[in-house]
C-alpha cells in the first residue's frame, strides 16, 4: 500500500505515492537535480528583523517546478522572534501564496489563537503541519480552506483531535522522521473505524494530499 507524506524533512526512499519534503531556502541549481517535490519557505525560528533579503532570495526559488507549496512559515510564540516580525513575515508568504496559487505549510506552537484573522484577510488553501488544537479551536477551523496534517504529536498523544476532523480534511506526515507515515495511518485506523479499514482510509487521504498539492500528478 502506497501512502502520501504532506510534510517532511527526510530524504525520500520511496515507499510513497505523494511526498513534498522541506528545502527551507534551497538553491535553484539543487533543485535541478531532485527526483521529488519539495515546499519552500522562511521558517519563523530563523527570521530576524532582516528577513527581506531571505524573502527575496524565496520569490526566486517559488518559480521552480518541483515547488509544490510555500513553507513551512508561520508563528511560533515558544521558539521564534518577536510577535510583530513574525506576523509581518507571515503575512507576506500568504500574501504570494495567493498571488502563485500555492499551497502553504504551516507551522504553529502556541499561536492557533491568532491564525483565524491572518485566514480572513488571506484566505489560501493552508496544511496545518503537526496540527495539536483542542476541539474548539479545530471546529472553528473547519470553516476555512484547512487540511489537518497529523504527525508526532498526534502519534505521541500530545494531538487527539482526530476525531474532530471529517475524513477529507486530513493529512498524514513524517515531518523530522521520528515517527512514519504508517504509524500515524496505524493510529488513525485505530481511532476513526468509521472510515472502513486502513485501505479505505488511505484512499482518502491519498485524495486529499493531491487536492492540496495538484502541481504533482496522482
């Protein structure tokens, strides 16, 4: 059984049917040279007050054909800078987002609070990467172009708003490799049997990784 990995920083080593793995800021000419898909992005725990020329440097890299979706960017109120560098940057990756139609990774710690307004004035389709919100925050994100990538917190427990989300808003991920693709898919089996079977299950979520990222044939 082939299953789709939405967001991850390993290598690819096959095994998958969709797979877009984190390049950050890559090189052009590297990206020449890949077999796979990749997003692009200026992650918030490595933008200061001097992110202009990064940004810059990534309007480039959005050009390439193995770039399937913007990200990870986002807010993070425990590692990144200061809330209102934060916020600008953000906004200026959804900002292209809409411009490039692309997809956007997003990373969030402590910060789902402030993502629904950031959604209204920008609305993109947007993969919540490792997604850990409570019941209500997921409910009032249903509203919205949201897809609910499920991952090492999800696997670990930290994440059990999985049976929250209707089957076609979910995405699965490997993320930094610690947990697989397939222990996620496990978990969700488990949890959602409402769904028919793991087979059953996948099928939908190979759906959903290809709505999200149509720049990549099925």
């Amino acid at each position: 059984m082939l299953i789709t990995d939405a967001h991850t920083h390993r290598k690819y080593t096959g095994g998958c049917s969709g797979f877009v793995r984190n390049a950050f800021l890559p090189r052009p000419e590297t990206l020449d040279r890949i077999n796979y898909f990749v997003s692009a992005g200026l992650h918030p725990w490595y933008i200061d007050n001097n992110w202009a020329g990064a940004y810059s440097r990534l309007l480039d890299v959005l050009q390439h054909p193995r770039v399937v979706a913007i990200g990870e960017c986002g807010l993070d109120y425990f590692h990144g800078p200061d809330k209102a560098v934060q916020w600008h940057v953000f906004e200026a990756h959804l900002a292209l987002a809409q411009h490039l139609k692309l997809p956007v990774i997003v990373h969030l710690v402590r910060a789902i609070h402030d993502l629904i307004p950031f959604i209204k004035s920008r609305p993109n389709t947007l993969v919540l990467h490792d997604y850990r919100g409570t019941e209500e925050e997921t409910k009032k994100l249903l509203d919205y172009d949201v897809y609910f990538s499920m991952g090492r917190s999800y696997v670990k427990n930290i994440n059990r708003s999985a049976r929250f989300i209707p089957a076609n808003r979910l995405l699965t991920e490997s993320d930094t490799g610690k947990i697989s693709v397939q222990d996620v898919l496990t978990k969700l089996n488990t949890e959602l049997p409402e769904q028919g079977g793991i087979a059953q299950l996948n099928e939908q979520i190979t759906k959903n990784f290809f709505n999200v990222y149509p720049k990549i044939k099925s």
